[in-house]
C-alpha cells in the first residue's frame, strides 16, 4: 500500500534560476530567500526522506477539457521559457516517469466522476513549474522518478479536489512512497510593463496591493498551524486576490491529504517575497504520525453520469 510521505506549497518564480549576481541586482544587493529555502527543503526533506515519486501539481500547465497527467519512461532535454526566454534559456532537465503510476491515477477519474487523461508523448511541453523546482530539489538524484498534472482551466474548487482525491486513492493502491508539490503561488497579479521594474525587489511592500498581501500573509498563519480547513472555507474570499491558476495547485494537493481533515502544520522555507506583484513562499507539510488522513469520497454527480451515458 502507497502513500503520501511530505508536501508542499513551493514557489516556482523565474528568479530562482538567475545568476545571484542578477539576483542580487534585482534586490537591492541581497539575495532572495526563496534559492535558500529551496536549498534547505533539500537537505532537510529530499536528500533524506524515503520517497520513490514526486508529483508535481503545475500551476503553469493550463488544460481545457480534462486532467492531464504525464506517463512517459522519462523526459529529458532542453528548456527554453516561452514566457521568459531571456532569464530560462536552454535549462538542462532529465528525469525518469512513473508511467504506472499515472495511468493508476488516470483510471481513478471515474470514481471521483472527472475526467483525467495519462499520456506518454514525449513531445508533450514541459513547463518551469515543474523543471525549476526540479533543479533544485530532484537533480542529482537520478533513482527519483517525477511526474507533473496539470491545472484545468476550465476546472472549479471541487473539480480541483475530485482530481486529488483521485490522486490520494491512487497512490493509496500503489506501491508508491510519494512526495506532493504544489508548484506555484500565493496572489498572483502583475505589475503593469511600465511599472513593473518598479517592483522586482523581493519585499512585501511590492505586492500588488496591500489586500492581496495580507491575504497572502492571512492563508500562510493558516497553513503554518494546519488549518487547512479555513483556507478551504475561505477559498471564494481568496479568488478577490486572483491567486495563481485560481489555486489549483494546491486545492489539488489538499484534496489528496484528505482537504479540511488534514491539520499538518506548514514549515516555511524562506520568507514571504514579492515577484514582480505576486505572492511567494514555500510551505512543507511533513507527514503526521498515522500518515494523512484519507481522501474524501465523491458523491455521485448526476451530470457525470449523464455526459458518460
């Protein structure tokens, strides 16, 4: 029997894969926490805990009619941003699959009555969200297979949380010791181009607004003392402040540990920062004596069964 064996909430932002000269340069002379907090989650979680899998929940990879989860053997290459070519240009990344794993996840989307797709095309794109928290936390251990499930645009809260209640039951029936990776943001609103370079230092006083700020700090206090039930209960509060991919990546992740039942306290990695308007921090869930609790069960949606009639 399979299961989730640590978590997290985990920044992704561009920055992070700068030269620190650059780095520095862009934050007035001291470097952001988030390349130290990365390089702490590794030492303390990644080069010692048993795991075989990590998923990777990528808030960068949008699809439209359907959870999409990757199975090949393995992805290797070259990545260059199509949103930033300048600063992710040719990014070495290689890494084994799971390809059993994704298609046990996949076979799980009926009985959550939603629609998840494995597929093996190794010319599937590749997005940052996934290969820049790799090069941190997976380079250099090549036994650890990694996988990434993308964000449905189309998808609502319980969309998201039928997906990771399809994605507890399955790791649940495998073998797998598996590590989550809610890759992406807190709020998530740009500065304007012309203002923008205004605002590329990490300090909270360059958030968006100063609402979407306290938001931000509001839902990391939560997750700190593990009430992830009130950043469940909240969730309509929270869409005011447009928080990345309408925070599927970690609606997903909670709805894998079991949603507002799971009460494992956040280790924050790193501060609190700012990139370019949006909200950033790494918040690690270890794993509660006992394990997590259980994935929540689906109740019967008469229009699924109706659209699979």
């Amino acid at each position: 029997m399979g299961e989730v064996v640590g978590a997290g909430l985990v920044a992704h932002v561009p920055t992070i894969v700068l030269p620190e000269r650059e780095r520095r340069d862009l934050n007035h002379g001291v470097d952001s926490t988030l390349v130290s907090g990365l390089r702490q989650l590794r030492q303390e979680v990644f080069d010692t805990v048993d795991y075989d899998t990590v998923v990777v929940l990528d808030s960068h990879w949008a699809t439209t009619v359907e959870f999409v989860v990757t199975a090949q053997q393995r992805r290797a290459g070259l990545f260059t941003s199509e949103e930033l070519p300048r600063g992710m240009c040719r990014r070495p990344y290689d890494f084994p699959g799971d390809p059993a794993l994704a298609h046990l996840i996949a076979s799980k989307g009926a009985g959550h009555s939603t629609w998840i797709t494995a597929i093996d095309d190794d010319h599937l794109p590749i997005f940052y969200a996934t290969t820049n928290v790799w090069e941190f936390l997976g380079q250099g251990l090549p036994e650890k297979r990694w996988i990434s499930i993308g964000v449905c645009q189309t998808a609502d809260t319980e969309d998201n949380l039928r997906l990771g209640r399809a994605l507890g039951d399955a790791i649940a029936e495998s073998d797998r010791k598996v590590l989550l990776i809610a890759s992406g943001a807190l709020s998530h609103t740009f500065w304007p181009l012309r203002k923008l370079r205004d605002h590329e230092a990490a300090g909270p006083e360059h958030i968006f607004t100063p609402e979407a700020c306290r938001a931000d700090l509001e839902r990391i206090e939560w997750l700190a003392a593990g009430d992830h039930a009130r950043v469940l209960d909240t969730m309509p509060e929270f869409y005011k402040y447009k928080p990345e991919a309408r925070f599927g990546h970690y609606l997903m992740m909670i709805g894998a540990l079991g949603e507002g039942d799971c009460t494992a306290a956040g280790r924050q990695y790193g501060e609190y920062e700012n990139a370019v308007g949006t909200g950033q921090a790494h918040l690690w869930f270890e794993r509660p004596a006992g394990g997590f609790p259980r994935p929540h069960r689906t109740a019967p949606d008469p229009d699924y069964i109706r659209q699979m009639s």
